[in-house]
C-alpha cells in the first residue's frame, strides 16, 4: 500500500471557508490549526502541522485542545510561511511567498501577470473559489471591508478582470448549497429581500446611485449573514445566493455610477461567484454585461468584447428581455472598438430579441429597465460611437418620448448623449439646449458622478463653438454644477 502524502500547504478551498477567514482574521490559533486538519485532507495531521510551522506536537495540540495563545507576531508569521495563509488574512501583511503564487495563479490566463504579481491586493476576493463558501468570501470582502483596507484595491485589469469570467463560464456546478443548522430560513423571507431589492433599484431610477450605497452594503451583510447562520433546503438556499449576487450587481452598479469603478469591478467578482452559487446564468451574465462598461469607459474595448462574448457564451436561456440586454451590451462594445458590422449585427440580435418577446415569458426582475426607451437609447449610443450622428439623435429622441416618469437618472443621461451627438454633428444650440436640461435635472434630482463626468466631455465637445453665446453660457453653468461640489 503507497502512502498518500498531505499536500503541504491549506488548499485553496480551504483558505476561502468562512469559518477559517473568522479565525485568522481574530487569530484564533487553535481554531486555525483544528480546521485546517479537519478539512486539508488525509494525512493534514497534528505531526504536519507541527513540522510545516516548526512546532513540536505537543505545542499543536496546547493550541488545538488546551487554549493556549500565540502572543508572538513570530508565531504568526511562521504559521502563514508553512501553511501559505496570505498575511493579509493574519494581518500581518504580505509574506515573500505570496508573489510568486499569485503569478503562478495567473499564468493559465495567458498574457502578463503583471496587474496582479504587482499589487498588494491579491486578497480573498481573487482567490475563492467556486464553491458556497467561496461566494460568502467574496461577499464579505466587498461589504464589509474596513476603509483601511480600501489600499488594497486595485483597478482589475486585463488578466485580473478576464480571469472571473473564465473561471464562470468554465466552473463545475455547485450541487447542493442548503444548510442543516441555525435558524430556519423559508421562502417568504427570500421574497421579502428581493422585494426590498427591487424598491432600491428603483429608488437608484430616480435619485442615482450616489446617496445608496451604504444601504446596499448593508443589505448584502444581511443575506450574507442568513446564508452563514440560517438553516435552509437547496432551493432556498439558491435563492439566498440569487439575492445575494443582484444585490452585489446593484452594489457595483451603485459604486460606478458615483464614480468609483475599482469597488464596482470588485462588487461584480463577487456577485458572478454568487450567481454561481445560485446555478443562475442569466444573473452571472448580467454581471459580465455591467463588468464591461468601466472597460469601455477606461478606453479598453477589446476587454469589453471580451466579456460581453463571455456573457453570450455562458447564456443558453430563452428569456428574449436578457438576450436583448447581452447583445446591447456586445453592440456597444463592438461600437467603441469600431467595428460597425459586429455592432449592427448585435443591435438586430437585441431588437429582433426584444421585439419576439411574447407575454409572461418568465423574465427575471432585474431586465425590467429593457424597455423601448432603453433600446432606443443604447442603439443610438452604439451609433453615436460609430460616428453615425444623425440616426443616432433619432435613436436618442425616441428614448426620450417613450421614457416612464421613473426613469429620472437615464433620461438625464439621454439628454446628456443627444447634446453629445449634437455637438459633434455642428449644432452648437440645439446640444446646449439638450445638456442644460440634463444639468437641470442633476441639480435638482439626481446624484450621479458619472453623469457629471460626461456633462463635462460635453463641455469639451463643445470647444469648438467656445465664441457662440449659448456655449459660453452652458460652460458657466458646467462650473456652477462642480462648485456644489458635485464633482
């Protein structure tokens, strides 16, 4: 008989349980080194552990069964070196190790390892894995991170962003996600959550996303705590996870458009890994399709490509609303990257999608924005990107005639992209007409950093007729909205 030999280092599945992240996080050694044996594997045993941190077994087991404490930053730092506990778990900062493993953990990507081998923020978020506990992981480290920590966040780029979503589109299905212990949690709960969801998409329609995002963190540390503490059956706890991760898209929607892409990009790494959880491709999907729109913004559009494709591949639903938005998505990156054949072929998908739609066809909740006015809206956006002025305003204006009273923020943004187009076309007036409702509406309803950002290229599209009297005054106006101090 061969003898197995114990990896030498805690799994990475491991690592990312919630019960070890709340033991290293209050070190609690003891309890570190009990579920590390109880979880690592055959032969994870006392004498292993004693060796891999340079321990007599007798001192393991002082910490395992008789309460000792570790009161040595040099215990600490033994432990991370001869398990590979992050440091930053421990607090106790990054271990020399730790950049050569995440450049290893990049490598099957492809491309550089650069944006990940260079920060200090390989942190749980990129490392959990694709399991329940992975998900509450990554749930955790976006809600309920300490403004400290906020040095550890990075702009995820080209490999860091791309490698979620392929690790979603190829990750082995979660097959049981309930829970047997704690308080029970039914279905009526679940429905209660994603009413109140709901209401704060909508409250988001109307204020913007500038003055909601502490309540949506608080939301998430609340269904994140029921999966943790709640005793519920598979289904329910796939809803849990469902709710979870739309909560974790709004929260990264929230964030981007109060002009804070980096928490957006980390809110949505972790609502793909819920929405995993859930078994919900649709929700996963989505994610990828909000995912892409800082990589536009930034001037990354092949990223953008990218992950509206991933998007499109990981969906084989037939809900004709979802299949719009995904194909939205794809025409406006194909659109910013140029390619007008790509762009004019998503934009008859979505619209030949949109317009089949039959009548309670079981749309999930979140795709009830898709609506006439958005897909006006988002084919003239994709036009005005293509150059294409003059069908992009018809696009615009129809969005603006079709829009619900609602829909306050986007139709400030339609206005926005009308004066845009506008400007671009030569029409000085009428895009200063256009922008000074939008600002109208900013100052008075809406609270959106993006919004203003954009009323500010406006400005700059503007340059050109800078002697005409209505610009100089729209340019004055642009200044009074900064020296509110919404900027």
């Amino acid at each position: 008989m061969v003898r197995q030999r114990p990896p030498d280092y805690i799994p990475r599945a491991v690592l990312a349980r919630s019960d070890l992240v709340d033991a290293c996080a209050s070190r609690d050694l003891g309890l570190i080194f009990r579920i590390a044996k109880k979880w690592s594997g055959v032969g994870f045993t006392v004498s292993h552990l004693a060796r891999r941190c340079e321990m007599t077994a007798s001192q393991v087991q002082d910490y395992m069964q008789r309460g000792r404490q570790a009161l040595s930053i040099e215990v600490f730092e033994r432990v991370a070196d001869g398990l590979h506990i992050p440091g930053l778990m421990l607090g106790i900062g990054e271990r020399p190790w730790e950049r050569q493993d995440v450049a290893v953990m990049a490598g099957p990507v492809g491309g550089r390892n650069d944006d990940l081998a260079s920060h200090p923020a390989r942190d749980r978020l990129l490392r959990a894995p694709w399991t329940p506990d992975g998900t509450l992981v990554a749930a955790r480290e976006v809600s309920e991170v300490r403004p400290v920590d906020r040095r550890s966040f990075l702009l995820l780029t080209s490999v860091a962003l791309m490698s979620p979503a392929h690790e979603w589109l190829i990750a082995q299905p979660v097959n049981d996600v309930s829970s047997p212990a704690g308080r029970a949690i039914g279905p009526k709960v679940v429905d209660q959550i994603n009413d109140i969801t709901g209401m704060l998409r909508r409250m988001d329609d109307q204020m913007g996303g500038g003055s909601l995002i502490d309540v949506v963190q608080a939301q998430i540390s609340y269904v994140v705590r029921l999966l943790r503490e709640g005793r519920y059956t598979d289904s329910t706890g796939r809803r849990l996870h469902g709710t979870v991760g739309e909560l974790l898209r709004f929260g990264g929607w929230v964030s981007y458009d109060d002009g804070d892409p980096v928490q957006a990009q980390r809110f949505w790494v972790a609502a793909l890994h819920s929405a995993h959880s859930a078994g919900d491709r649709a929700l996963g999907a989505n994610v990828l399709g909000f995912m892409s729109e800082p990589a536009r913004d930034l001037g990354r559009p092949d990223d953008a490509v990218k992950l509206a494709n991933t998007a499109l591949a990981g969906y084989k639903g037939s809900s004709p609303r979802v299949s719009a938005i995904l194909n939205m998505r794809a025409a406006l990156a194909h659109a910013i990257k140029g390619d007008a054949t790509e762009c004019r072929r998503s934009i008859d998908s979505a619209y030949s999608a949109f317009r089949n739609s039959p009548p309670q066809s079981g749309e999930p909740d979140w795709c009830y924005w898709m609506d006439d006015a958005m897909l006006n809206e988002q084919i003239g956006t994709s036009l005005m990107w293509l150059g294409d002025y003059s069908p992009a305003c018809n696009y615009l204006e129809s969005s603006l005639r079709a829009e619900q009273n609602f829909q306050v923020r986007e139709g400030a943004l339609r206005l926005t992209r009308l004066a845009t187009a506008r400007a671009r076309q030569g029409e000085p007036e009428r895009a200063c007409a256009a922008g000074t409702r939008a600002i109208e509406t900013l100052s008075t309803q809406v609270d959106s950093a993006r919004l203003i950002v954009m009323i500010r290229g406006l400005r700059n599209d503007l340059e050109p007729y800078r002697r005409v009297g209505v610009v100089r005054e729209f340019g004055e106006r642009v200044n009074e909205l900064a020296v509110r101090g919404k900027s």
